[in-house]
C-alpha cells in the first residue's frame, strides 16, 4: 500500500479469475478493475455468476485461479490478508443476515468492539449517528425480527458501515424485498453512493444502475460479456447476449 | 389454555350464522365444561371413567401419604397400628440420606457450600442483572475448587472427610453437578469438532462420540472402576469418586456434543457469511453468533440431557458408591427397619423429581424469555 498511490491504481483488481464449484465452472477468466469512488452494477442472468464473484471478494468464495488484489493486498490463503480486507469491505446481502439474536445496536457495534476494539462508548455514538442515516433510529432496541424487511436491510446496510469500509458489496439487496420497500433501501444506496462510496452492486433494479453506476458489467455463464459506462451500455449495447437480456429485462 | 380451546371451538359447532360476537376472554365453568368435557357422547364416557379413577385413586394415596400417616417417635414401634406411610422411617435417616457417611459434625461444611453456591448463582436469575456470562464463567473457574477444599478439608483447618463417606442426595448433587457443568462445555467442543474442518479433529470427535453413545453407562463405570487400576503402576491408585465423576462426565458429553450438534446444523449459513464478511475469526464468530443461537434452539435438548444425567447418577450404586437411591436401598436392609420399602423408594422418588421437575421448568421459562420477539 506504501509504494503505491491509491489514486493510480485500481482499489478492485481482478485478472484472469477462474472459479469453479467442483466440475462447474462458475467464474471464467474475469478481468475487472474498480476504482476508488466508482459505482460498478452487475446484472446478468441468474446463475451467470455475479454473485459468485463479488463473494471472491471479500473471500467468502476461494477462486481457484487468477489474481485478485483489493487495497493493494493479494487475496491468497493467509488468514491475515483475508482479515485485513474483511475489515475494509462491507458487504449486504440478499437475505439481510441479521443476527436475530441480538438488537439492532448490538447488531451495530459487535463488529467495531470485537475485531476494531473500538471502545463502547465510540461504536454505539456511530452505531446511532448510522442509523439515523438509514432513517430508523428509533428501531435501536429492537429486535431484528420486529423489523419490516426493508427496515432490517437498512439495519445491514448500517451494519456493514459500522466498520468504516472503504468498499462495499451489494449482493441483490432488493431482491427478498416487498415492491414497496425497495425504494427505501435503494434511496439509502443511492445516497451512499452519492458520498463517494465505492460500491458493486448486484442488482436487477435498471433505474438505479442508470441513475448510479459508473461502470455496467453484464455477465452470462460465468462471463464478463460487456463492460462499459451506462449511457453507452443501455443505448448501445455491443454483444447480443446483452441485448436479448436487457429487451428481457426492460420490457415492463 | 382450555379457555382459548373454548373460544376457538365455538366457530366450528354451528354458530357460524350468528353474527360474529367479539371473543370474551371469560367463561362460565358450566359452558366450559360443556365445550370440553361432554361434548361428545364419547368424551362424556371418558370424563366420567377419568372421574371414577381419580376418585379411586387420589384419596387412598393422600390418605396413605398424609392423613393416616404418621412422623412420631424415633424406632418402629411408632408405626405399629398405623394404617398409613412411616415417615418415622425417613426421619430417623433423614441425615443419612442427604449426607450419607458424611461425619454428623462436619456436615456445616456440605450445606455450608450449597448455601454458597446459591447465592453466588442468584444474580444469574435476576432479569436485568448484565454480567451474566463473567458471572457464570467465573462460578464455573472458582466454585469447584472452593467446593472441593470444603467437601473434602484437609486445608484451612477442615478435618479430611475421605470419598468413601460421602453419599446420599449430596454425592447424588457432586456427581450430577460436575456431569451437568462438564458435559455442556466438553460437548460444545466435541460438537465443533465433529464439524471441524480438520480432518484430525473430526474423526477423532466422531469416535469418541460414537465409541461411548454406543456403550451402556453401566459399561463406562464398570470401566473406570475396575478395569482401569489394572492398567495404572501398582501403588497408584485414584479416587473412585473421581473415576465415577470422570465415566459421568465423558458419557454425558457425549450426548450433550449431538444436541449441539443439532442445534449448530439449523444456524443458516447467512449467519456464518455475515460474521466472516464483518471480520470476525472463528473463535469470535461461534461465541457471538453460532453458539447463543444454536444453544437457545436447543434448550429442551440440553435439559433433557441434564435430566437424564440426574437420574444416572443413581448407577454409580453398581460401583460401590452411595448415592440417594443407594442409601435408601441400604437403609431398607437395616434389621430394625424391614418393611418400609415403599416409604424409602417414595421419598428417593420424591427427592429426584424436585429437582428434575425444577430443571425443566426453569428450562421451560428460558425458552418463553428467548422466544419473545426473535425472529426466529
């Protein structure tokens, strides 16, 4: 990270990334670069590998071949790379993965007083200053369980923040949701996106994608099939599987 | 509950044309009896039939256990003419049958320690109290020490009180004590390592597990306590208290490592990717996030599992050890008391369901606290 200025290398670097799952091979050499700040979409067909890939980032999935460099640091077998980009990417996932055990506070602050050792007192003023963010501070004693679904995906995303990630994950975080809640979550992403985050998300949501991202990446059969700014990768799509996958998914 | 039966049975007999009523939480005995005592000619029958048993049956025993009883004098001969239980039996042994052999002047130091450990517990059964975990461990760290220096002596001025002297529903408590606090942590780590990774761990976990769930108790105690000296260096020779506490504790860790085994596998794997994804080690993420949930989840598992040991605790008897069972049986033989047998075995009985049916509604009451407002 010394020799090297953030602001002339990518803070995401895939290259040549293969995964498979067993004989499946789910991710095919994947290049990607992500600058900090950039807001990348990746939409695709289900089973097309978006989510394998973005999990290859944090490590929640091992890929097999290919280099993934996040921060300036490697992702290999050596716990401590793994730990030190867990600390530094957040991630949301599709089914909130709350821990229903504990409040939203404790939800909050477990992750900043157990691997940040943040003192108490520090994580709950940033726990609460986060969830007045996401608009439900009144919810802090709660428990996850009391919560409507868009509240709890909040609740994660104000999790995920907790930890001052310099990068965070997106893993079709409207896709358990109701309709009428969509909107109050994607509202809490776009205003993220807004300060500067940077952010992949894994999303079918086009308006967002088209109001948000920097970079489109499609994907299809584990396969980065295009890649390219949205007012070129909605007008002008380039590949035929794009094509056909968008006039699919834009036709309502 | 048969209340709520009452109103939510209604609906079903007919009364659907009448214009919905609010539901009353009150109702009269005679229509609850009507709703469910006699609402068939079936049910009727067998109300009628329950009641004729429990006529039959409750009075004579109250009248055998209480009414015609008697608790007077101190030999038989106060029984003689009585129609109901000897107490008389019981009294005369009672300290027996709660200290054993255990010297009559030394026993302050057993009921002493008791009393100790129910104070230091009390704070985990207050509500609001928050160092919950910090006291528990700690009782869990000090207390067998302390315990031990008082049951045994030998240290502070306390005269040693050897094993052999221990007994009744105090040896009972000291060998269902140490199984029940040594088989939730020895099983936690059995159950974790059953699903280690590593595949050392695993299969070393899997059979020990599978080695002593497949042995009888009685096997693992005959184990301890004769085949074991015979593999030890002449001369060395350990407690068979020990031995027994030992057989108890790795047997019922056994079982305790599949009910948590169960509870781990019910954990969606959500729960795991969001700990590792917020930068939790392994160590962090089974005691902060695995384990409180799959433990809640598995609460009637564990007690039950601690029950069952309670009530084990009485087989220590094939192996030389006096437990509550066993003092009552031993006091049965005494020439001076022939004939009291059922007075013996119903108060052994009634000593052993206290405590049982005291663990499973504590049991029941943790299970009503975790399950108010969890999402799950």
């Amino acid at each position: 990270m010394s020799d090297r200025d953030s602001n002339d290398a990518p803070i995401i670097i895939l290259r040549g990334v293969h995964k498979w799952f067993g004989q499946f091979h789910v991710l095919r050499d994947l290049n990607l670069d992500v600058w900090k700040g950039q807001k990348v979409v990746v939409c695709g067909p289900s089973g097309s590998g978006k989510s394998t890939m973005i999990r290859c980032i944090n490590r929640l999935e091992e890929h097999q071949r290919g280099h993934i460099v996040v921060d300036g640091i490697e992702l290999t077998g050596d716990v401590r790379n793994v730990d030190a980009i867990r600390r530094e990417v957040g991630m949301v996932f599709q089914q909130f993965n709350l821990f229903p055990h504990l409040t939203v506070l404790e939800n909050l602050i477990l992750a900043p007083t157990w691997v940040r050792k943040v003192p108490k007192d520090e994580a709950v003023a940033t726990a609460m200053e986060l969830l007045e963010r996401v608009g439900i501070p009144e919810q802090a004693q709660k428990y996850p369980g009391q919560l409507s679904g868009g509240q709890q995906q909040r609740v994660a995303i104000a999790r995920a923040l907790c930890m001052r990630p310099v990068i965070m994950l997106f893993d079709e975080p409207t896709s358990a949701l109701d309709p009428e809640m969509i909107k109050e979550v994607l509202d809490v992403m776009t205003e993220l996106a807004q300060q500067g985050m940077t952010m992949i998300v894994v999303t079918h949501e086009m308006g967002f994608a088209k109001s948000v991202a920097d970079l489109m990446v499609f994907m299809d059969q584990g396969e980065i099939v295009e890649q390219s700014p949205p007012s070129e990768f909605f007008v002008n799509p380039r590949s035929e599987r794009t094509k056909l996958f968008l006039s699919q998914i834009l036709r309502h | 509950m048969a209340d709520i039966h009452a109103e939510t049975d209604a609906p079903r007999t007919g009364r659907e044309a009448a214009p919905l009523a609010p539901p009353t939480e009150r109702v009269g005995a005679l229509r609850w009896m009507r709703a469910n005592l006699f609402n068939s000619p079936l049910n009727a029958v067998l109300t009628v039939l329950c009641a004729w048993l429990l006529w039959r049956t409750i009075p004579p025993i109250l009248d055998w256990a209480l009414f015609d009883a008697t608790w007077q004098g101190d030999s038989r001969e106060a029984c003689a003419g009585v129609s109901g239980a000897c107490w008389t039996f019981v009294k005369v042994r009672f300290g027996q049958f709660m200290f054993g052999f255990y010297p009559p002047d030394q026993r302050w130091r057993v009921v002493f320690a008791f009393v100790l450990l129910i104070v230091a517990a009390a704070p985990l059964f207050v509500r609001g109290f928050r160092h919950k975990v910090t006291l528990g461990i700690g009782i869990l760290l000090v207390y067998p020490l302390l315990a031990f220096i008082l049951f045994h002596g030998g240290a502070f001025g306390l005269p040693v009180v050897r094993t052999p002297l221990w007994g009744g529903l105090f040896l009972t408590l000291v060998i269902a004590g140490v199984g029940i606090a040594s088989s939730l942590p020895i099983g936690i780590l059995l159950a974790l390592g059953r699903r280690s990774e590593m595949p050392v761990v695993r299969l070393l976990c899997i059979g020990f597990i599978e080695l002593i769930r497949a042995v009888p108790l009685i096997t693992v105690l005959f184990m301890a306590s004769v085949m074991l000296p015979l593999f030890l260096p002449p001369g060395v020779n350990f407690d068979k208290l020990l031995r027994a506490l030992i057989g108890v504790a790795l047997f019922s860790s056994a079982y305790m490592a599949e009910v948590v085994r169960g509870g781990l596998q019910v954990i969606p794997r959500g729960q795991y990717e969001a700990a590792q994804a917020l930068g939790l080690n392994y160590a962090k993420m089974m005691a902060l996030i695995v384990l409180p949930q799959a433990l809640r989840i598995v609460i009637p598992g564990i007690v039950n599992t601690f029950i069952g040991l309670f009530k084990d605790t009485t087989l220590v008897l094939i192996i030389g050890l006096f437990d509550l069972l066993g003092i009552v049986q031993t006091a049965l033989t005494d020439a001076a008391w022939l004939g009291f047998a059922l007075e013996g075995y119903v108060f052994a009985g009634f000593g052993f369901w206290i405590f049982c049916f005291g663990m499973s509604r504590y049991s029941m009451r943790l299970e009503r606290r975790f399950s108010s407002g969890r999402g799950y």
